[in-house]
C-alpha cells in the first residue's frame, strides 16, 4: 500500500506484522466507536453541569458540541484514507507536520486513556451495585476499588484475548445501554405530557435547540462539556488495521458515530431536562453520574435498576475500549521507533499488541488508585484535565489534514470544503475552546475540590503536568533513539484524493 511518504521502505520486524487483518467488519468498528464515548455514562455525568450553566438550551449545546466533533470526524476519515495506520493522529500529523508534533499527539491520546480507565471502572462497578441493590458496597471504597481494579485487569486481557471476542461483548453492552437509554426517555416524556413528571417538569420545545439561548461564557463552559460528551468515537479508526475494508469503513464508523450519538444524547437530554426541569437538575449538578440514580428512582419506580444497567454497561464497554486507542497508538509509536520496541511486541497467539495494552492499563490503575488516596475530587479533577487533552489532539488532526492534502485542496469545492476548511473550522473551534479551558481551570474555585495547587486549579496543573512530562519523554527519547526524527513529511498519494469521473461520480 502507498502511503506517500518520502523515506526509503525499511522491511518490517518481525514484531510489527501480525495484526489480524479483516478481523472485524464496519458494524463491529460503529459499535466500538459509540461504546467508546460510554454514552449513558457522559450523558449522566455531563447532563446536570451543562443544564446548570445553560438551563433549557441544553440540548442546543449538545447540538452545537456536535459540528466541531462531525468536522474532525472528517478529518479523520481523509486522513484513514490515505494512511492506515492504528496510531492515527500519531501518525497522520507525524507525516503531515513532522516527527515533534506527532509525538505529542500520541502521547496526547495515551494519556487520555490512562487518566479516565479507572474512573469509568469505578463508574461500572458502582452503578452495578446500586443496580442489584448492594447500596453499601457502592459506597465503600475499600470494597469499590478493588473490585474496579479487577474489572480493568479482566477487560484488558479481554482486549488482548481478541479483537473479534471484544467486538461481540462490545455488541452486547451497545445493545443494552442504548435499549435501557431508550425505554427511560420514553417513560420519561411520557410521564410530562401526562402531567406525572417532577413539580418542575416542562413540556419541550422546538427553542431549546437554540444553542446561544444563554450565550458567553455558559456556552463556552456547555461547548467543553460536551466535546467530553463525544470523545472517543475514533477508537473505531483506531482498529484500522484489523478491520475489512480498511481505507474507508473505520473512517465511516467515526462519522457515522458521532450522528448516532448525536441523535441519542439529543432525545435523552430533552426527555430528562422536560422531565425534572431544570432546577431538579441545577440543584443536583454535583452529584455528576449519580444524577441518573436520583431521576431513574423517580421516573421509574421499582424499574430503577434499568437506568442504572444502562450506565453500568456504558461504563463497562468504554473502560474495555479505551484501551484500544492508547495501546494501539503507543504500538504504531514503538513500530516507528518513537517508544521503545518491546511495545510493538504482537501476541502470536491473539495478534494483538499484548504488552502495550498491558502498560496501558498497569499505569491506568496505578493513577487510579494513588489519585483516589488524595481524595475523589482529585480523581474528578484528573477527568476535567482530560479536555485539554482531547482539544489538543483532535484540533492537531484537523490541522494535519488540510496540511497533509494542502496540493489538492483547490481541484475541486468537495476537497476545498470537506478535506480543507471543514477539519480547519473544527480544529479552530477546539482550538478556542482548549483556550477557555485553559482560562477556566487557572481559577481553583472551578474545580472539584476548590483547592488550589501552585496556586491554579488542580485540573491546569494535572494537564500542565502531564505536558511537561511528555515533553521530557520525547527530548529523552530524541537522545536515544535518534532515527524516528529523521522522518521527513508525507505528500499524498495522488490516486488518494478524492475526483469526479466523467460521469459525475466520485472515484
């Protein structure tokens, strides 16, 4: 395959083949892509905040969070075209803008997955209990935490097992989160318009589409919200390798993700906002996940434990596919000789990156369990971090692909608008938001625990942290390890852009 990539082909080690090829098809890579997001977990941590800063007009924010993702998506889907490679935003910016800031992009999206693997454990074992009524155990840490650990040990030897045996369990868990989402929102709007919702129900309307309903900075503070509430669709692209049809079905999968996702947080977050209203939720807005036990309880009685299986089981698939992105980027790192080699190690049994993903999750529960002894908030704290990160590396991929197919972007208005200046919008509104952000978690009264760490919010601080120690990694690494900086940029393959034939149809 051509990649485009002005540097003499080296023969692969032995350790870099062996990906299973064509392991899954398109639907197993949607599947995973909406599991990633875990979308009744974010929906159930994010719902009460964003009602609080912007009251009806929630789901116009969600809407409007939507474009930057759909944009990027995109990107993401011309980039897979022209190089298929499970490192994704590593790699693609690596050829397009050179060696340094595709390494911070790896190293971006790896990060990602260790900051929030525990808490999405935690999450899963919590709600698990609540569901089968072990109230107490769901409260006691000492009895929570290791079952969390065993649960990220289990689904990580899952995903070394076997991409095809992680895809039918991710199968299973989409098809259970989205059928109980599905059955609160209906019981939900059909308790207001028979006048049984909360004392504060209201019955929707077409205005709380209006995402500048509130406008400044509640906008800006919804916007980061939900750009939280669509991360991780690309863990589809992310499986490039081992899915059929690899230049174009993972990169469908994203986009087709995100429009899923958008069309579920849309219906359950009118249903809960026109069923509680919105003081329920403003007032409840601290209780993060837990919101969904509180409104679960009262809109469905004794069938309570519906909801809270909905957010076990999105807590449980996305815990098993947030591995997949981080290992699979620290393997295609490793193959290029950006991380040391022992990553890039293929289980010759299961054909999937063993020891990578087992790093992936050894650091994943050593952050989670030495966060958690300073205390919950600063594990809350850590996941607020994660937006900065996610900014960071989605807005880089929608810079490298205009950068990437810069020659190309004026033969036709489809390259100009959907390969140039649609990824370009996208990555300049991450680009703001990551700003706001950066603005917003300098005040410590925003974070969870209100302390003040040097003097910033503690979520700056874990984000600048995390930065630095990435920066001293790679300057490290460059010592050592001198060959991947001598990559030269990619140009792209001229059978890869997207024309019109003669008869008007795309090739």
């Amino acid at each position: 395959m051509t990649h485009g990539v002005e540097r003499e082909a080296q023969p692969p080690a032995p350790e870099e083949v062996g990906l299973k090829a064509n392991a899954i098809g398109f639907l197993d890579a949607l599947v995973i892509g909406l599991n990633a997001t875990s979308p009744a977990y974010s929906l159930a941590a994010v719902i009460g905040a964003v009602v609080a800063l912007v009251g009806v007009y929630a789901p116009g924010v969600v809407l409007a969070s939507f474009v930057p993702m759909l944009l990027i998506a995109s990107a993401f889907y011309y980039l897979n075209k022209a190089d298929q490679d499970a490192g994704t935003t590593f790699s693609w910016v690596t050829r397009a803008m050179g060696p340094w800031a595709g390494w911070l992009g790896g190293w971006a999206i790896m990060m990602t997955g260790v900051l929030v693997v525990g808490s999405l454990a935690d999450v899963a074992v919590r709600f698990g209990l609540l569901a089968v009524n072990l109230d107490d155990w769901a409260d006691n840490e000492a009895i929570r935490q290791p079952l969390a650990v065993f649960v990220i040990i289990a689904l990580t030897a899952l995903c070394v097992i076997g991409t095809e045996a992680s895809a039918r369990v991710q199968r299973v868990l989409i098809l259970a989160q989205v059928a109980f989402l599905l059955v609160f929102a209906i019981v939900a709007i059909s308790r207001v318009y028979a006048d049984n919702g909360l004392p504060d129900s209201i019955e929707p309307s077409w205005s709380w589409l209006n995402p500048f309903g509130e406008g400044g900075s509640p906008l800006t503070g919804g916007l980061l919200l939900g750009v939280f509430m669509y991360w991780g669709w690309e863990s589809a692209v992310n499986l490039t390798e081992e899915v059929e049809d690899s230049a174009t079905a993972p990169g469908r999968a994203g986009i087709w993700s995100t429009i899923l996702l958008l069309v579920t947080y849309l219906s359950v977050c009118i249903a809960v906002v026109a069923y509680a209203g919105t003081t329920f939720l403003a007032e409840n807005a601290d209780e993060e996940e837990s919101i969904f036990a509180l409104l679960a309880n009262e809109a469905m009685g004794g069938w309570d434990w519906v909801v809270l299986l909905a957010v076990s089981t999105s807590a449980f698939a996305s815990t098993q596919t947030t591995i997949i992105p981080a290992s699979r980027t620290a393997l295609s790192m490793a193959r290029r000789g950006a991380l040391p080699r022992q990553f890039a190690r293929i289980n010759p049994r299961f054909r999937t990156p063993d020891i990578a993903t087992w790093w992936v999750a050894a650091v994943a529960i050593v952050w989670y369990v030495v966060v958690n002894q300073i205390s919950e908030n600063a594990l809350f704290d850590s996941l607020t971090a994660l937006s900065l990160l996610i900014a960071f590396y989605y807005a880089l991929t929608g810079v490298a692909c205009a950068v990437y197919y810069r020659r190309h972007l004026t033969e036709s208005a489809r390259n100009f608008f959907l390969i140039g200046v649609g990824p370009l919008v996208g990555a300049g509104l991450l680009a703001w938001l990551l700003v706001e952000s950066v603005r917003d978690m300098a005040d410590p009264e925003n974070s969870y625990s209100g302390d003040s760490w040097l003097g910033l919010g503690p979520p700056l601080v874990i984000g600048i942290g995390i930065t630095a120690v990435g920066v001293a990694i790679m300057l490290l690494w460059r010592v050592r390890s001198a060959a991947f900086w001598s990559e030269r940029r990619g140009v792209v393959d001229p059978a890869l852009v997207p024309r019109k034939s003669a008869a008007g149809k795309e090739s």
